[in-house]
C-alpha cells in the first residue's frame, strides 16, 4: 500500500493527539455501499458512544440491486450491521478520547476516527417492510453507508 503525504488539519486535534498527515492511496480498497442507515442523530456529537438496545428506532435502507439479499431476513431477531464512519478523520495515532484524561493508541479505541473507518453495531430487528429494516441499537450519524448486514440471532428460521 503506498501512502500519499498530506497536509493534515490540525484545528480539531485534541490535546495530546497526533495525526499521521497521510491519506490512503487511490484504488487500495473497493467497497460497495449496499444502502444509508438513518438515525436521530445529525452529528458525530450527538451519537451515543454505544448502541443501545432499547434505543430509538432507526431506519436502513437497502440500495438495488441488493434488494433481494434481504430474502429470509425477517427470521432474525438480532442483526450485525457493518457502515462507513463518512464523516471521520483517518489519520490519527493518538487520541484522547471526548471523556477521558489519558492519550490512547487508535487501536486501543473504539473511536469512529481509525485509518478505515469501519463500525460496527449488534441492532434487534423490529421490522421489514420490502428494502427498509426497522432496528434499534444503532450509534452512527443520519445518512451514514451501509457496508453489509450480518445475522446474529435467527431463531426463527
């Protein structure tokens, strides 16, 4: 992987953090965004720092041609989404966390800033109503992408 030097911004840097000033190379991964989750929360701010849930019901939309992959979703009770974190920084080392007083390696948070920004949440599936899934359990901004879903409990398959 060849890393492209960068100037890194360095007004939202916390005390203690360090930012590698770097961006990935073009072409090093391809993903497909297979729909958007949509949530309560506008910014990264607002989210909670973990899903919980009894929480708000949130909304995921499924993209065509992807429609069909839901085929037989209905039976699980619990899901694994995997999203984008769009919205984060990818070039951190270091942080000192929104709560905390000590710097941490990135590796050693679940901070959404990681060099690919990759989440993911246990959701309970309340409903399906033909591409959207009704979840509740989600800590990510409105509109983030959907990477993939996972089963986690279908007991009743």
């Amino acid at each position: 992987m060849t890393i492209k030097p960068r100037l890194a911004p360095t007004d939202d840097l916390r005390p203690g953090e360090v930012a590698l000033g770097v961006e990935p190379a073009a072409g090093s991964a391809s993903l497909f965004f297979i729909g958007r989750i949509f949530t309560p929360w506008a910014t990264r701010g607002e989210c909670p720092r973990r899903g919980d849930l009894a929480g708000p019901l949130c909304r995921v939309d499924i993209a065509e041609p992807w429609r069909e992959a839901l085929f037989g979703i209905e039976t699980c009770e619990r899901l694994q989404l995997l999203y984008w974190m769009h919205l984060s920084r990818r070039d951190l080392v270091l942080q000192n966390p929104r709560h905390g007083d000590r710097i941490h390696g990135t590796f050693a948070l679940r901070s959404p800033v990681r060099p690919n920004p990759i989440a993911s949440s246990i959701v309970v599936l309340e409903r399906v109503e033909g591409s959207r899934l009704f979840v509740r359990g989600l800590d990510c901004v409105d509109g983030t992408p959907l990477l993939d879903i996972k089963p986690e409990h279908c007991p009743r398959a």
